[in-house]
C-alpha cells in the first residue's frame, strides 16, 4: 500500500530574482509566506486603533481554543495524519536518482506506519514533481508550505536542486533534511534549517580514494591522471578536491576538462583523455555521462589502470547493464552505504525495498539516503515530540542519530561530520575496501584494473 501521492508541480510564476539567479547559477532566493498585515501607523485615529485591540483578542481567543481542542502532543504536526512535504526531479535529467530517492522514501513511510506511525499517527508522503528545474524546485517547496500546509519537509535530491530549495525552507524557517546536497556552497549562507544526511560533504568524498592510492607501494600508484567532471555544484568539488590531492601527492596531471550539466555524450572527452593515456581517470559524473565516458573509453581500447566515478556506479545493475557486463570491474566509487553494512535497521530497509520493487534487487545508494533523510527527521520529530521545526533544528545541532548509514551528526550550519566509504565493484559486487573498519571483503583490492569486456 502506498503512503505518498505524487502531484505534478504546479508551475506558478517565478520571479525576475528568481529566473535571474537560477541562469547565473547562484543559490536562488524564494519568498517566504507573509506574517500578516502590518500595524496601524500613527496617523490611525483611536477608534481604528481600538477595534484593531478588539479584533487580535479575538483572534488570541481562537488560537487558544485550536490549541486546546488539537489534544496537546504534536499540535503543530496538524490533523491526525502527518503529511510530510517532498519535491522530487521525477522526470527531466535527474529523474533516475531521483525516482530512486522516492522508492527509498516509500520504504520509510511503509515501516513507519507499519510500527505505529510518527508520534502515533500516520504518515503521509506529499511529493511534487520538480522536473529536474531549479525554477519549479523553488516553485514546489512554496506550494507545499503555503498550499499543501505541510507541518514537515524532506529534500529533494542533487545539490543543483537542494540549493534553491535549501533557501525556501530558510525564508520559512522550516527544517530541510536532504539525502544528496553537500556541496559547499549550500552551506555559504550558514543555514540554520539546512541538514545533509550523508556522513560528509562533497569535497571529502575524495578523500577515501586518495589515502587507499597513498597507501598502495610506489611501484602500483599511478603516475598520470586525467579529471573530468559534470559542471554539477556535488560532483565538481569531488574532483576538483581530488585532484589537488593527487597533485600534492605528485601525480601528473595531464588533462582536465569540466562539461556543461545534462551532457550524455562524453565521446569528444573520452577521445582527449585517451590520447594522453593516462594512469587514472576521475570523473564527477551522474549517472548517463558516467556510462557514455566507460562505454567509450571501450569502443576506443583504452583501458586506464585506475578508474573512479561519483555517483554512476552506486546505481548496481543499471550501471551494469549500462558499461556493460564485466566492464564495470575494478572501478571506484565514494559510497555512504552498502546493503552488507550491519548496521541497526539496514536488513529490514533492504527487505522492505525489495518487497516493493523486486525481489532480490539491491537499492541504490539514493535509495537509501533518502531513507536515511526520513530516519533522522524521524528521530528529531520524535524527540522533540512535535512537528516543530525550530526545535527540530536545535536538537539536530545538538544531537547524534544512528542510522542504516551508521551514527550522523552536523555542526552549527547542517554539515555532517563523518566520513564516507570507498567501493569497488569487484567480480559483479560491491565491495567496500575503506576504510579498515568498514570493509566487506578484508580490504582486498582489484589493482590495477582489469581490461575492459
């Protein structure tokens, strides 16, 4: 049985402010709903100013009286039902992760509701779909919060998208706890309401990958590499991070190139990098240009001695089926979650998942973010013990939270302060090989990489 609803986003006007920031690439602004009207000014005669004492007593009255009748726990999470506010890019260029980050959401009302609700009540997922537009991202928040009333939201998925979205929810001063988002520049403006629910944010999801190299014998690292990136606000800084990394290390590097958002064919990219033959290639991908970029560097014979991609090769079988059966050997990727990982609610989310959408298929990492999105508004709500976002926003700064990721906790301005994995497909599987602590097969490593299929 479903807990959400998916609602076509309205598409309402957007600001000159808006569109204009949106084509600069900048963090948008939003407008925040009004507080009402404004006071009577000095030139209002007494009796004006009296009916307007008469009318806010009133108006007091009447709050109190709601306050009252709702029944004291929860008041400010609405009606019996809880309804939880979503925009997701379920079609345009993000929609394959971003159908995955709902599917992982359904898992979470699902268990929800089958234990007993949040604070006693159902849950119901209210989601839109922002069509991969930073415009009606903006758009959506602003309808659910003003229309839709939702007492709570969850993010929508990319840092492209949570970057306007992020903005919305700061004007309405309500919690956005988002499963993909950690570029650093959503961050700049020190949000207070802004949470990411990963264990770091984009530039460290580097890091794992540099100390496995550093630690390899002088003999096995690389000496050359090429970086390539999506122009993506979470993918870029991976790359950008890695390669300064690397360089320090004393890897040459001997091509870097960045391609505009929403490019799928990497043909003209994968010819100049093969031409330099390098030893390692990065790319800050997404999903279809971390396919085109293998699948060409096939169908021109070159294969590097180490190969690592953002996001692309979290997606399993799709990723599999789309470099290929045997292709995707020995490539690397930054991970926040395995399905093996023995963390407190990990078997029964991947239960559940499959129950939902196959039985014995694996759900990608977005999937489980988002799960792990909903766990930790999950926590705070219950904690708090009402859908009150300022005190939400409180006791995540001030608190922990233990989820199929493992514990998370952010500083003052939502960042989370962990440290992601490093995967390797290895013979048809996932293996996490860092860190020590973390690893699925004994830190084995398949170096260099096996030629392609």
């Amino acid at each position: 049985m479903s807990n959400s609803r998916i609602r076509k986003g309205r598409r309402g006007r957007v600001s000159a402010a808006v569109a204009s920031l949106a084509v600069a690439g900048l963090v948008l602004t939003a407008c925040s709903s009004g507080d009402g009207d404004d006071t009577a000014s000095d030139s209002q005669d007494s009796t004006e100013s009296s009916e307007t004492q008469e009318e806010a007593a009133d108006d007091s009255a009447a709050e109190e009286s709601t306050t009252e009748d709702s029944g004291g726990m929860g008041d400010m999470c609405g009606d019996d039902t809880i309804r939880i506010g979503i925009s997701l890019p379920l079609t345009g260029d993000f929609s394959q992760p971003g159908q995955e980050a709902q599917r992982g959401y359904d898992v979470w009302a699902e268990l929800t509701n089958n234990a007993g609700g949040l604070l006693g009540r159902p849950v119901e997922l209210v989601v839109l779909d922002d069509a991969s537009s930073q415009e009606q991202v903006v758009t959506d928040y602003n309808n659910l919060i003003s229309q839709e009333k939702v007492p709570l939201l969850l993010g929508t998925f990319s840092s492209l998208l949570n970057f306007p979205a992020s903005t919305v929810a700061e004007n309405n001063e309500m919690v956005l706890i988002a499963p993909a988002g950690g570029s650093p520049k959503i961050f700049e403006p020190e949000p207070k309401f802004y949470f990411f629910a990963q264990q770091a944010t984009a530039p460290d999801q580097a890091n794992p990958f540099v100390n496995m190299i550093a630690s390899l014998p002088d003999d096995q690292k690389p000496k050359t590499a090429a970086y390539v990136s999506m122009d993506d606000p979470f993918a870029l800084p991976v790359i950008e991070s890695m390669q300064e990394q690397l360089e320090a290390a004393g890897v040459e590097t001997v091509y870097t190139g960045i391609y505009p958002e929403g490019t799928t064919n990497l043909q003209p990219q994968a010819a100049a990098i093969a031409a330099q033959e390098p030893d390692l290639i990065a790319q800050g991908s997404v999903f279809e240009d971390g396919i085109s970029l293998a699948k060409s560097m096939v169908q021109l014979g070159y294969s590097p001695d180490f190969m690592f991609q953002t996001t692309a090769p979290s997606f399993g079988a799709q990723y599999v089926e789309g470099v290929g059966e045997g292709n995707e050997n020995g490539v690397f990727f930054a991970v926040s979650w395995s399905e093996k990982a023995p963390t407190e609610g990990n078997a029964e989310f991947v239960a559940e998942y499959q129950a939902q959408n196959g039985e014995g298929l694996v759900p990608s990492e977005d999937s489980a973010n988002a799960y792990v999105a909903a766990e930790v508004l999950q926590t705070a709500v219950e904690a708090v013990g009402d859908c009150d976002n300022l005190a939400i926003a409180d006791w995540l700064r001030a608190n922990s939270v233990d989820t199929i990721l493992g514990e998370l906790s952010w500083d003052d301005i939502g960042r989370p302060q962990g440290d992601f994995l490093l995967a390797q497909w290895q013979n048809g599987t996932v293996e996490i090989v860092a860190p020590e602590v973390a690893t699925t097969n004994g830190g084995e490593l398949i170096v260099p990489k096996p030629g392609w299929q």
